[in-house]
C-alpha cells in the first residue's frame, strides 16, 4: 500500500508537524510505502497535481487548515479525478465542528478525521480498503458509507500524549526551517470561546527529562529557534519555572513562548529577570484591554492582572515581548482598539499585533455567532464581517490600522520614533492612517526606505519637531544620505561640532560644553536682546514669582538647541531677570532635555530628562490631555522650574527633587559634575495616597526607586523634616 502525504503550506519558512508526528507512531510497518509532495499554496495548482499523479499512491492523505483549506481541495480534487481509485483522507483543525455538509459537498474525499490522528490514524490503515461499516470503531473518524448516509465518530484525544514517538524521530521531520515546533504540553486549561483549544481538556504533559533529551536532538542539528506550541506556557507557574531553567542549559537557542500575563507569579517574575538575553522571545496573550470583552469571550484570568503582568514583561530588557488585540470581539467598539495601542505602545510591546477575529470550526463563538450579532465569511477564512459594536467600514479601519502597525511600529528601523509619536501626539496614528489610505499606499507592499520616506514628508508636514529623529532612524539604518531624510546631513570634508552636546559625553565634558556654550554665546546674545517688555511685566506684575515663556536660541557654533525661560522672584530682578536654559537632545529613544541655570556659579546643577519621564508626568498631572512635545516640556518648567534636590550616597545614589506640584525622583550621575538624571515625577496628591500608588504604578525600576518613600506613612512630613522649611517654600 502507497501512501502519499501532501505537506501543503503557506510559505516555506512553515512545515506541518502532522506528517512525522504520524510517521513516528508507525515507522517500522514495512506494509506501507510512504511518500510526499511538498508545495506552497501560491504554487501552480496543475504542477502539484502532476507530482501525484507521477506517485501512483493508493491513499493520498493531508491536513487541512485555515489558509491552505482552498487550494488544497484544488489540489486533491483534481488528483482524485486522475486516481479514481485512490482514497483520500483528510484530518486537522478544519474538521473541528460538523463535518456533515464538507462530506456531502466533497465526495472526493474518502473521510476527515475529528482530533488528533497518531492513535487513531493506524487503526484506520488497518482497515482503509475494507467495507465501510469497519470505519465504524474508529474514533474522530467522519464519512459516508457506500449508502451515503453520514457517520461521525466524535472526537480523538491521545490521553497517553507522553507515550508518542517523538517527531524527530521521523524520516520526514524537516530541519531545513528556520525554526523548529516542540510540544512539551497538549490541551489548554483556558476557554476562550473564539480558540479551538478552548475545548482541548484535559491538559496533558511531557515529563522534563523528556522534553531534555528532544532538545538535545534539536540542538544536535544546530537549529536556532524553537517554537514551543503550548498553549499558554505558564498555565502552571512550577512547571514553567523548571522549563525555563531547562532552557537556560541551551543558551544558543531562542525559545518562543505563548504566556498569559494574568497568571505571572512573583516567583516566575523573578524567573524571567534573570534570564540570559535573546533566550526567550514572548507572545503575550492580552486579546482586549477591556474587560467585558475579555468577559464574553471566556477568557480565564483578570484584566488588572493581565494589565500587570503585560507591563512588566514589557519592562524586562533581556526579552522581547509581542502583544495581540483582536478587531470583531463581541462588544469590542473600534475607538477601544486605538485606546488599546496607544496603552500598549505605552508599555513598551516589541509588537502590536491586530488580527480580525476569524470564527473558526468548532469554536464555541461559532455555535454563538447569531446569538453574539456576529455576522461572519461562511468561508476560509471565517472573518468576522461585522458585529453590534464595529461596522463594515470600521473593520476595515481596522485592518488598515494593522498594515500601519506591521509598517511601522513593528519593524525595528521605524518602533522608536512610530512609538514617541504615537505617546506624544494622540491624533498621530489616525492622521499618518488617514494620510496611507488617501494616498492609496495603505495596501501595497512598501520597502524600509520607502516607509521611511513617508514617515518623513509626513512629520515634515505635520510634525516638524520630529524630523530629526526620523532622520536619525534612516541613517542608522544604512539609508541613502542622498534622500530627503538625510537632507541636512554634509557627507564632504564635514566634521561634527567639536561642542555639541550628545547623549555619550562624559559628565565632565557635558559640564564643560554646556557652561561654554552658555557664557561664550547664550549670555551674549541674552545681554544684546534682554526685552524691555520682560522688564515692564516684571514691575507691573502684582503676582511674584513669575515665569515667561521661552525664547528659542539656536548656537551655530555649536549646533546646540536651546530654550531660554526668564524668571523673577522680586521685582528687584526687572533689570536683569534670572534665567534658565534647556537644551533637546535628540536620540533614537525620543528627546532628552538638558536643563541649567544660566548663572555665573560654575556648580550649578546640570539636570536631565529623558523622554520616558515627560511621558509620566503627561499622564499623571495632566491625566493625558493632548498636548505637544515642546508645549509639555514648557509646562513641567514653567510648574516646576526651581526645587529643592535631596541626594546622598546612603539612598544608593537616588535623588528626589520636590518642587510646587509635586516630586521629580531619579539617580546622580556624577556628585563631582552635580549631574543628576530624573526619571518619574509624582504628584503630591499620589504619592500620599499609598495603596493607590502600589496598585497604579508596578514597575519594577519605580518600585526600586520609590521603595522608602511608598512604605513611610507619611512621605511629606519625612519630606519636610529632611529638609527643613524649604519644601514649603514655593522656590
């Protein structure tokens, strides 16, 4: 007996587990003679039929999934009409539901199969050219009889799932793919009403050293990347911990996990933390940010602790971690979809990725389709067309919304400055979303460079504060320095500013550049332009202190970009008003600010703001309110422009400055240079309010940080007896 596998896939980077899984359980029958033909599904259908046709086989047999479902039926459709007498039998996860119509519908195929095969697919070619009625014992099997009346045979579980042969086993594992899959779980103990592993119970396990000595194979044959197909990896938070501490015995490998973050504990945490880099790459399973949605879609686990554990598994530098929203959720609206990926490219995702929901066979959000209002393709790929909550042309926005995603946000060269646009701008991604698809580009394949094009006329014609950043990513990237995002860049017989301040100088250099900058060019310009109306504000004002509204000074000697505020605590300062500079420095991480007094006293303090901090202070004293980058940056200054700084080595080199609205919290960088780096701001009204600081904001470098003052019953008066009457003071 003959029999043929047709290993049909959509790209050659995936290949199908079902064949050797299967070969392995019966390699050693010397009855049957096994064969395959391997193809993609954009392969031309009549050359893969001839392939076949060349074999002869007495049973062609194949898995049947979501996006090879059409074209295999093409494929064996044809190769039954060539080989009448051939039997063709199907199985996978396409014949999860009711098989009945497919049968009727398809009378080329012999019977489909229900579950999973490698104990029932044996017994099956025992009996495959034997009466119909010997089908009958076969479990998961699905057929007509020669009556044509159907038979179902219900579903096929391998209950002893640690007995199978190994994969690897088989002659027909292919180690030619990038990666390949290992299932050290079967089953998943969740739900989810739109999964098809929602009904997968129980949950069965592969013993530790078994899964040990499958990896040694896989690491014998030099493979780099493993994709562990458990369903939600951490399910049993013990069983996880030992796994990782398996994979860390293969440093060389990177290991991909589905987690759920909801079911982090603090243990497992500390786990993850400490892991080699690059040995993990996750998928977090969030879904929705919302919990009704979460809710009706059966999905096990809370949304705070989901939100939680995301955030943190987002924070871990030596991971990277992907988050997934799902667009057509019942009571999912589109307006929450763009909430939730502005929350996540908040946290910091590696990606974000946006799928329509797909009803799939056998789902429980199938059988519910009328109830739910869903209305959804009756073929592959069962999109959901639309629901009580998201119209036809709202999924189409969001569809488009995940070609910008996958453009831009998810592609390394374009994630840093897509992400600070998106933090800083909250009408960014509709406008750049509006600007593809009125443009006609949404949809079309684009290179890197041609995004990068894009992104930069866009900023330049609606977020030119930007540019630079742009600029910087298209450069690092190796781009052409011939094309527009490279315009101010001088390739010939051009050097940089020998004292222009960069994020790499040492502390002593950025306090020698700054200072040299200010008295050789910044106070001579302020001494030739000092504003006679500064002077008249200043003696007509009945509200002291006071602060203006910055002048910008850009240093052609240096390249520098400065902001200059004036301010005046009595009127006494009129003739010559106190001031304050700040200069942006631009990186790939977003803007930093360098802020120092511009005094004749050589020590004043150097502070500085990385981008992540204006982040927080946008969200925490102006709860998120649009505004743009320089007006943010205008406002925490103009709110916060003196405090006072406590430090000392004895807080581990952190400092706290506390100014009229709140405390800016951070780290010395230098006592000698006076350099300090802030990188959380707090307000007052937080910070006295413990258990709502503790569950808000759970990250671990603020939890670190905050740690003695969170834990003070009163942070204020520890604050006040510290430092005496100058943190009621207003300068």
């Amino acid at each position: 007996m003959k029999l043929l596998w047709l290993d049909l896939n959509s790209s050659y980077a995936h290949s199908s587990l079902a064949l050797p899984a299967l070969h392995a359980q019966i390699a050693n029958n010397t009855d049957i003679e096994w064969c395959t033909v391997s193809a993609t599904i954009n392969e031309n259908t009549g050359s893969v039929v001839n392939q076949i046709y060349r074999h002869q086989p007495d049973i062609i047999a194949a898995t049947n999934w979501l996006f090879n479902h059409e074209q295999l039926l093409h494929i064996v459709s044809r190769a039954k009409a060539l080989l009448p007498h051939c039997c063709v039998i199907l199985g996978g996860p396409e014949f999860l539901g009711d098989n009945e119509a497919f049968l009727y519908k398809n009378k080329f195929v012999s019977g489909v199969f229900r579950g999973e095969g490698e104990e029932v697919f044996p017994l099956w070619l025992k009996v495959w050219n034997q009466p119909r009625k010997e089908w009958k014992s076969i479990t998961g099997l699905c057929y007509l009889d020669e009556s044509e009346a159907y038979h179902d045979n219900g579903l096929a579980r391998v209950m002893n799932f640690s007995e199978l042969v190994p994969p690897e086993e088989s002659r027909f594992f292919n180690w030619s793919k990038p990666f390949v899959q290992l299932e050290t779980t079967r089953g998943c103990f969740n739900t989810c009403a739109f999964c098809v592993s929602g009904g997968e119970k129980p949950v069965r396990t592969l013993s530790l050293e078994a899964t040990r000595k499958r990896l040694d194979v896989i690491h014998q044959h030099g493979i780099k990347n493993v994709r562990v197909l458990d369903r939600t990896f951490n399910y049993n938070n013990k069983r996880a911990k030992e796994l990782l501490n398996l994979f860390r015995e293969y440093p060389d490998i990177c290991f991909h996990l589905e987690i759920h973050p909801a079911l982090l504990s603090d243990e497992l945490k500390q786990e993850l933390a400490t892991l080699p880099k690059r040995l993990l790459h996750l998928e977090a399973g969030i879904q929705s940010l919302r919990e009704n949605v979460l809710e009706q879609s059966r999905r096990i686990g809370k949304l705070s602790d989901a939100l939680a554990g995301l955030k943190y598994l987002c924070s871990l530098e030596n991971m990277e971690t992907h988050a997934d929203l799902i667009a057509g959720l019942p009571l999912y609206h589109l307006s929450e979809i763009f909430d939730d990926v502005r929350t996540l490219a908040e946290y910091g995702a590696g990606e974000i990725q946006l799928e329509s929901l797909k009803l799939l066979p056998g789902t429980e959000m199938k059988r519910r389709a009328d109830e739910l209002g869903i209305q959804y393709s009756p073929l592959p790929p069962y999109e959901v067309l639309q629901t009580r909550e998201i119209t036809v042309d709202e999924l189409q926005t969001a569809h488009y919304l995940s070609r910008l995603l996958d453009g831009f946000y998810n592609t390394p060269t374009w994630r840093s400055i897509t992400r600070i646009l998106i933090l800083e701008n909250p009408h960014f991604i509709h406008e750049l979303l509006d600007h593809l698809v009125q443009t006609d580009v949404i949809d079309t394949p684009l290179s890197l460079e041609k995004r990068g094009l894009i992104l930069y006329d866009f900023c330049k014609n609606h977020y030119p504060d930007y540019l630079t950043q742009v600029s910087i990513a298209w450069i690092e990237a190796g781009m052409s320095l011939k094309k527009a995002p490279a315009e101010k860049v001088r390739t010939k017989r051009q050097l940089p500013p020998e004292r222009m301040i960069t994020r790499t100088m040492s502390p002593t250099i950025l306090r020698k550049e700054m200072q040299t900058d200010i008295h050789e060019n910044i106070i001579p310009y302020l001494n030739r332009n000092y504003d006679n109306k500064i002077r008249r504000a200043i003696i007509k004002s009945s509200h002291l202190p006071m602060i203006f509204n910055p002048i910008r000074y850009f240093s052609k000697k240096t390249n520098n970009d400065w902001y200059i505020f004036y301010y005046a605590n009595s009127k006494k300062h009129a003739d010559d008003a106190a001031c304050l500079a700040i200069s942006l420095v631009q990186s790939n991480e977003g803007t930093y600010v360098y802020e120092q007094v511009v005094s004749g006293n050589p020590n004043d303090p150097i502070y500085i703001f990385p981008p992540h901090f204006f982040s927080r202070y946008h969200s925490r004293f102006l709860k998120d309110k649009p505004i743009s980058k320089m007006d943010l940056i205008t406002h925490y200054l103009k709110n916060n422009y003196i405090g006072f700084i406590t430090a000392g080595k004895t807080w581990e080199n952190r400092c706290v400055m506390s100014t009229t609205s709140g405390y800016a919290f951070g780290e010395v960088l230098d006592f000698d240079e006076y350099l300090f780096i802030f990188k959380t701001y707090i307000t007052k009204d937080l910070i006295r309010d413990n258990q709502t600081f503790v569950k808000t904001f759970n990250q671990l470098e603020e939890q670190n940080m905050l740690k003695e003052l969170v834990n003070m019953k009163d942070p204020d008066k520890y604050l006040l007896e510290s430092c005496d009457f100058y943190l009621n003071a207003k300068f």
